[in-house]
C-alpha cells in the first residue's frame, strides 16, 4: 500500500508540473502574440504650434498677443486632446509607429509624447526642420522597444517652374522591427488645395513623381523592400497623383506593386476630412504589395481605417458629423483637429 501511495504521489507531481508548465507556455505563447502585431497610425493634428513667435516663420498668428490669443492653456489641451486619440486607437497597447503632419517643431513633439497618455510608450521622435512658410513639418514618432531607426532624412520638394515655392519636405524613415523585419517609411503632407483642386493638382502630382522616384530607388536594391506611405496627400485615391502616377492601387488589383489601404472606404464614401458636405479621403496610406501576402508581416484584414469616436466629432444642427477642430479662422473651437487619423495593424 505504501509503494502504491508513492508512484500516487509522483504521478501527482507530474500532473501538476505539465499542468503549470502548459499554463505558463500558453501566457508566454499569448505575450509573444502580443508583440507580434503593430499599429501604425498617421494623424494631420491640425497646426500643433508653440507660443513663440520664432525668427523665419510666419507663425505669429499662434501666439498669445495673435488674434487666435493662443495661450498655453489652449496648447495643453490641444496636447492632451491628441494624447487621447493617439492612445485609443488600439485598444490592448499604444501605437509602435506614428506619422504626424502640421507639428512646429522638435520641442512640440517632446510635449506630446511625455503627455499623461502617451508617456509609457517611452517614444522617441525623428523630425527635421521643413522650409515650409509657416513652419509646419512632417515628424515620426515610434516606440524603440518595437521599432529600431536605421537611417533618416528629409527629402526636399523643389518646383523648377517655381523656385520661391516652399512646401513640406517628404520625411524617410528606414528601421527593423524587433525581429529584425525592415520598413522604409515615407511621411508626407502634399501642397493643399487652395485655389482650387485642377488648378493646384499638378504640384502634388510632382510630388508623387519625386515619392514614387525614392520608393523605386530602394525597390531597385530589394525588390521585396517593405515601403509604407503615409500622409496628408491632399488628394483622394483615385486622383492622378496617387492612382497613375504613384500607382497605388486598390487591394487586390493583379499585379499591384502599390497598394492604397484607403481605397476601400473612400469606395463607401468615408473620409478622413470633411469639406461641403462631402467627405474626403486626404489622408492615405499606402504600401508595397509584400505586406499584403502570408510571408512576415502582413496587413490586418488587407485594409487600412478611419478612426472616429464621438467625442472628436462636431455636428451641426442638421445633425451632419465633421471632425472637431481646433479653430476656424480666429475663432477658437477648442477641438481637436480638422483631419481624423487613419491607420493599420499589421500581424505575423
């Protein structure tokens, strides 16, 4: 009896141990299916200026003394209003890697991401300074426990017929994931739309023309080069710049080298930016097809996303909802941005 209760005992041991062993395998096994994913996000925060009225910029309309009388309170909660969308996007984690356009400079981006909500994230900033008249550039932001800067610089945009043409430079950004995957990034923010779509568009089809030049250059060293574009294109997918002359198109097109993640819900009439009753898509990202197959990481559910929630919405009295700015000319709203963000998970 007592040799019985003895192999009853060590059968016991071995039970627990597979047991504890199988639960602790499972948590790891689930951790590591947490790292496997990353957000990507690109957001156009809607002139995130300082207060000082710095030599060489026209900036003085975001100052305390302007007729927008933009003090710090006003900042601070533009910071934190930011902080609070950036960080609700993923619902498990705070986004790995984040494009922004319309942010002042180095010093603006140090206040956003040491904001209450962002902080954790620990986020290191990759920012140079643009030629842009008002002084509003493109930056990256990216968390360096998921993501490793290899190299970076700006890509300067020059209009031959319009030398005194100052605009956004393209920001590249090429890094390794934490298992060593590499991304080349684009941020962009394209010449807007004043004075007219035709008559403006072929400034951003020149600036296609240098992004798709730049993206061709690393697909000429590795034909299998992860490229994500993202940014404020100013134009819609299936405008000229970014359907022909990019060549961006839309997921599942044969033979795509170029794919538009926003080209799905433009299609249903969603947008990022609203503007006469009428939704825009100016916001887009775009990405090289291998991120679309079975081989590392691929796009999650091959598409990219709005993100809304109603608190960032305004609506008017006919219940029509637009993204809740910050100011409209000098009157002070006390939203968030004029743009919502977009973004897109990628998975292994």
């Amino acid at each position: 009896m007592k040799r019985i209760k003895i192999k009853y005992s060590h059968l016991l041991n071995f039970l627990v141990t597979a047991m504890l062993f199988t639960f602790l395998f499972s948590c790891t096994s689930e951790k590591n299916k947490v790292r496997r994913n990353l957000t990507l996000v690109f957001y156009n925060v809607e002139n995130l200026f300082d207060l000082q009225d710095e030599a060489g910029k026209s900036d003085e309309e975001f100052t305390p003394e302007s007729e927008k009388k933009w003090n710090q309170e006003r900042y601070d909660k533009k910071l934190e209003d930011i902080s609070k969308v950036l960080s609700s996007i993923n619902e498990n984690d705070l986004p790995e890697i984040i494009g922004l356009c319309e942010v002042e400079n180095k010093n603006v981006l140090a206040d956003l991401v040491n904001t209450g909500n962002l902080v954790k994230g620990k986020y290191k900033i990759v920012h140079h300074e643009s030629p842009d008249f008002r002084g509003i550039d493109c930056a990256l932001v990216y968390r360096p426990d998921e993501f490793r800067v290899i190299k970076n610089f700006p890509i300067n945009v020059k209009f031959p017929d319009e030398p005194d043409y100052k605009t956004r430079d393209i920001l590249y950004v090429k890094g390794k994931t934490k298992n060593r995957e590499e991304f080349h990034i684009f941020i962009n923010h394209w010449p807007s739309r004043i004075g007219g779509v035709d008559q403006t568009e072929a400034k951003r089809v020149f600036v296609a023309a240098l992004l798709k030049s730049k993206i061709d250059s690393v697909l000429l060293k590795n034909r299998g080069a992860n490229i994500i574009v993202m940014g404020d294109t100013n134009d819609e997918p299936d405008n000229k710049s970014l359907i022909e002359t990019l060549g961006a198109q839309i997921p599942g097109s044969d033979s795509a080298g170029l794919v538009n993640l926003m080209f799905p819900d433009d299609q249903q009439e969603k947008g990022s930016y609203y503007y006469r009753g009428n939704w825009n898509m100016l916001d887009n990202i775009v990405v090289s097809a291998g991120l679309l197959d079975d081989e590392g990481f691929q796009c999650k559910e091959k598409k990219g996303f709005v993100f809304h929630q109603e608190w960032m919405e305004f609506k008017n009295r006919d219940g029509q909802i637009s993204p809740n700015r910050t100011y409209g000319g000098p009157n002070y709203y006390g939203g968030i941005s004029d743009h919502f963000p977009v973004y897109f998970k990628l998975e292994r």
